[in-house]
C-alpha cells in the first residue's frame, strides 16, 4: 500500500473519530449544563460544554455557509495534492497535512449535513478561549508540526545541495582550465589551410635497407 493510501485512510479514521465524538457531545451535552473535564489539583483547566459554531475558528466569516464548504474541500484537495509532490522530499508533511485534511473533513461534514453549523464542545478555562473540537485540535496540531518543519527540518536540503555541488567539483576543474572565451582566436585570424606551410616529404628509403636479402641459393 502506498504512503498517500495510507494518509487517505488515517485522514478517513481521524474524520471518522471526530464524528463520533460529536455525536456523543449531541447526545450528552445539548441542553445540559458545563461539566468538569480535566481538572488538575486546584486547576479546573477545560469543562464540556456544547455550542453550534456557524462560522471558522473564533467564530470568524459566521453565516458563509457557501465559502465555508468550498474552501476546506479546495483546502483538503491542495494536502493531497502536496502530500503526491512534496511528501517525499519532506517527511514532515505526511503527519502534518493528514492531521489538517483529518480536521478539515471533520468539520465540512459538520456544514454539508447540519444544518451549516459546527458542534464544539471542547470549552478551555485558564483564558478567554473560543470553544473548539477534536477536528479543531487535528487542524492545530498539523499547522505546528507543518511550522517546526519548516523552521527547523529545511536546513538539511542545503547539505543535499551541497553535496551534489561536490560531485560536479572534478568536472568544475576542467572547466576552469579551459580557455576563456577571449583568449581563443577568432575565425578571420585563422591561416588558411593554402597558406599553411607544406609538409616535407620523408626521404625514401631503399629497397635494400627495407627488404631483408634473401639467400644466395647459387652459391650453395
């Protein structure tokens, strides 16, 4: 099976995954009251609390309904295209771009089936934080592994290059001890081939310091 197969598919398990937790977060939290969800010591750091989102992250573009479901498909179309071109010169982005596809999807099926608007549930309590989801938190995620990639995983195609620089040093040689262009003659200054001086001739030679003598049979 193919590396982009396998993205295909854990883009498909983790859509799959954020379907399931909405549906429980419908089931569950709609009309009822926040719960605690992770509370650490005296630390209450997230509660569960459910809310239609009809528009992008922090509720930014609310009612595009239109431009939110053409834009992630354009958007899920460009990770697999990048993850067919790119995927293989730079390793980073198979985790990355599956993760924001994953979340992507996620959420469009949210749009395409309810009604445009997305189920958030997830509500952070140590600051003023939008309510998100898991597909929210795939899209998170990605981008990051997407920026630390960049920023600290790119350095190592210079080395490539140089070493390809490296290979080519032998034939760069020679072509630093060629002539330069200016000092080769030009055509009009060329002799021409009647003006060349005439070879001279090799002196014969005579049969005799040629041909070995054959044996006198007389004399024997």
């Amino acid at each position: 099976m193919s590396v982009l197969l396998i993205c295909a598919a854990a883009v498909a398990v983790l859509a799959g995954a954020d379907q399931a937790i909405k549906l429980w977060a419908i089931r569950n939290l709609m009309e009822q009251p926040e719960r605690t969800f992770l509370k650490i010591g005296s630390f209450d750091w997230m509660h569960l609390r459910y809310l239609e989102n009809n528009g992008a992250a922090f509720s930014m573009l609310s009612g595009s309904r239109g431009f939110l479901i053409v834009f992630p498909i354009i958007m899920i179309t460009l990770c697999f295209y990048l993850l067919h071109r790119k995927g293989r010169h730079h390793r980073y982005l198979y985790p990355a771009l599956t993760l924001i596809a994953a979340g992507g999807l996620g959420n469009l099926i949210d749009r395409m089936f309810r009604g445009g608007h997305v189920v958030d549930y997830f509500d952070f309590q140590l600051c003023n934080f939008a309510v998100f989801n898991f597909a929210d938190v795939c899209v998170t995620v990605g981008v990051i592994i997407m920026i630390f990639g960049i920023l600290f995983l790119e350095h190592e195609l210079p080395e490539a290059k140089k070493l390809k620089e490296a290979k080519r040093l032998p034939y760069a040689r020679l072509a630093a001890d060629a002539p330069l262009a200016e000092e080769l003659p030009l055509a009009g200054e060329l002799p021409l081939a009647g003006e060349l001086p005439e070879a001279e001739p090799a002196p014969l030679r005579a049969s005799s310091e040629i041909l070995p003598e054959e044996p006198d049979d007389a004399a024997e």
